[in-house]
C-alpha cells in the first residue's frame, strides 16, 4: 500500500470502536517485534487533564539533552503523522505506509481484529524501535488499566490531575476512575503524581502500595523557568515532567531543562494563532475552569467572540457553564467527526443567562461570523474543533478522525 491506501485502511478499522483490553495489544507488539529495545526508558502517561502538555515537555527537554526520544500523543489536529515523533520529527510517510502494510497483514490473521488505536500504539512503538530511541513518552489514549498503551512495560508512571470524563467507559466517581488511571503502575517502578483530589488520592496510595511502587506527589510548581506554554497550570506540568525525567536515572541538567522548557510547542492548548486569536481543546469542566483563568490572566477585560463546539460523551454543559461568562458572544458548530453532538444540542446546553448565540453548519461558517467584530475569538471546546481550525487557518488537508 502507499501512504494514502495505508491511512485510508488504518482509518476504517475505527469501525471496530473502541476496545478496552491489553490482550490485542500484546499479541501485536510480540508479532511485529514492537517492544521497546533493552535498557530504553519508557515514561507512561495517565491523567485527565494535561497529559499531552507534560509528554511535550518531557519530550522537549529529553530532546535538548541530545537523547533520542519518541513520542507518542493522541488524537492528533491535522495529521495522523503528529502522533508519532522521533526527535520531533513526524513519522515519514513512506515509513508509515511500509509498516502498516506488514500490520495489516498480521491483523487479517487474527480472529477479534485489532482496533484503530491497537494498531496506532504498535506502529509508533516499531518506529521508535527502529530509530533505536534512548527514551519514549507514552500518553495514555483513555483510562489506564485496559489502554493499549498499558502493553508497553514503563520505567516510570506519572499522573496528571485526575477528573470526571470517559465516565461511559471508566466508571462514574472519581475513585472509579482513579482506579482506572492506577492501572498504569508497575511493580516496584516508581509513580509521580500531580496533586489530586483526597478521594483520588487515597487510591492512589492504596494502589502503589498494593503494586509496591513508589509513590511521590509533587507539591509545588516549578518557579523560575521560561515555558513557552502559557497558563500558570504548565508550571505544575513541568514540574511533574521534570521529576519523571529525574526518575528515569538518565544524565540532566539545569540549562537542558532550561532549553527545553523555553522551546516546547503543544499546539491546540491555549495557542495564540495570532494576536486576537487563541485555540485551545478544552472539553472537559476541568480544562475549561483552567482555559478561563489563563484567559483573565493573558486578556485582562476582554471578552472574546466564542466559536464552540464539542462531542455528544462530553458533559457539554458543565463546560459552557464556565465558558459562557467569558464571552461576548457564542457561535456554535458542529465538529467534523461521526462523535459530533448537533449545534442544536451545543444550544440546549448553554446556560439560562448565557450571552446571546448563533447556530452554523459548520466551522467555517461560524468563525466567519465571528470575526466581523473587533473582539478577540476564541475557538475551544474539541481537540477536534481545534484541529478543524488549525488546518483551515494553515491552508492543510484537515484528517478527520474519530478516535
């Protein structure tokens, strides 16, 4: 297959939905010789809210160290290639094409197809095999305990805040849910965690010391370092990437924490695409209280045009409640993706004393509207929306995805 045929093939097994489980996963990594390489670090992710930004500057930093390091993220903005990184260089497209025809080979042998993430994680860790990579980041597509990730035996564990979303598939209550995110730990292998909630943090103990792994929380942000993400919320972030890189026992020093820091890039999260224009994936209640305080912090007293749109499994109104008072006005579309919930839906769901909204067909039309004012505008509510945007406002082929 070329690229375009190999994509189009690994696209259509998101018909397959969603499959929590590390049997399919294991079978794939053992088959197509997919395991990390003896003496690679592996840096597991897990978390609710701020996993990729903590992998991106782990990423970063191990990247201004001189190591080799690969990095896999999900979902991506434009391009599936963005999920998989050596050095911060995308997977090639040839690459990519090779491998996954051997994997579609290998996936028509076997009785319960494999699913499009399945697939996605095994693909990324051959390549970073292949590029014989010193250190991998891994961020966790969904919970913890069932990801496909969770296949991959890691070095060190890391929590980012835990919260309330996936409830369809991860459980109801926060402990619940803590409980799935625990699934990452490793036997002795030590477990870094960003503050919790107390009832999240109780399973947390509970589980490192049923797993005897080593549990630090860490109780400051880290001051004094330039990060090149804005929100005062990154700082917490890089302290907790910089603690797993400790962890990892491989050589650091200030002025590489100091580069990478200062050099990280995490599209989509409060990223100013231009001035009076500020992207940002906040689709849970969580990231939105964080998407609202880093807007009063970056625009003092202006309310923004709001183009919104999200996913019917998201609490939708939960999130609007903290993002309507932000803004001035709301344009509401919905998102390119078969999981989008109808700008209808988006409008129920808006608080009684919202500002006023308009309803669009899509994101095009929406965000046309919103820049005839003079108001900043800001575009959040789905990574999927995000990525819509970015593709629009850079002039590339927007990839649609599901998952």
């Amino acid at each position: 297959m070329n690229y375009r045929e190999a994509l189009d093939w690994l696209f259509s097994t998101q018909m397959f939905g969603i499959k929590l489980g590390l049997e399919g996963s294991h079978r794939l990594l053992r088959e197509f010789l997919a395991y990390p390489a003896h003496g690679v670090r592996v840096i597991h992710v897990a978390g609710t809210n701020g996993k990729g930004s903590t992998c991106a500057m782990i990423d970063s930093i191990a990247n201004s160290c001189g190591w080799r390091s690969g990095l896999f993220t999900s979902p991506h903005l434009i391009d599936f290639r963005e999920r998989i990184k050596v050095s911060g260089q995308e997977i090639p497209e040839d690459a990519c094409a090779a491998m996954l025809t051997t994997l579609r080979g290998i996936c028509e042998r076997i009785e319960t197809h494999p699913t499009f993430f399945e697939i996605t994680v095994t693909l990324a860790m051959r390549w970073f095999r292949e590029c014989q990579c010193e250190l991998i980041v891994l961020e966790t597509g969904m919970g913890g305990r069932l990801d496909a990730t969770t296949a991959v035996p890691a070095d060190v564990c890391v929590l980012t805040p835990i919260g309330l979303d996936h409830m369809q598939w991860l459980g109801d209550t926060l402990e619940a849910i803590a409980t799935e995110k625990a699934g990452i730990f490793v036997a002795g292998k030590p477990v870094i965690s960003a503050p919790q909630q107390p009832s999240a943090r109780f399973v947390l103990e509970m589980e490192s010391n049923k797993m005897r792994s080593p549990l630090e929380f860490i109780d400051s942000p880290l001051l004094g370092y330039s990060i090149a993400l804005p929100g005062e919320h990154q700082q917490w972030n890089a302290a907790l990437a910089v603690a797993a890189l400790y962890r990892t026992q491989l050589p650091l020093n200030t002025d590489c924490v100091r580069h990478g820091l200062a050099n990280v890039s995490w599209p989509g999260r409060f990223e100013k695409f231009r001035s009076d224009l500020v992207l940002d994936g906040a689709h849970n209640p969580q990231a939105a209280a964080v998407l609202a305080q880093t807007w009063h912090t970056e625009f003092p007293r202006k309310k923004p045009s709001l183009v919104f749109s999200a996913v019917s499994a998201k609490d939708i109104t939960g999130i609007l409640e903290i993002l309507a008072p932000l803004a001035s006005r709301i344009f509401l579309c919905p998102v390119a993706t078969p999981r989008a919930a109808p700008a209808t839906e988006l409008a129920a769901c808006l608080p009684a004393d919202a500002p006023s909204h308009e309803i669009f067909p899509d994101f095009e039309a929406a965000f046309a509207a919103a820049q005839q004012s003079d108001e900043p505008i800001l575009i959040t509510g789905s990574l999927f929306l995000v990525g819509e945007a970015r593709a629009f406002l850079t002039s590339q082929t927007f990839q649609p995805s599901s998952q």
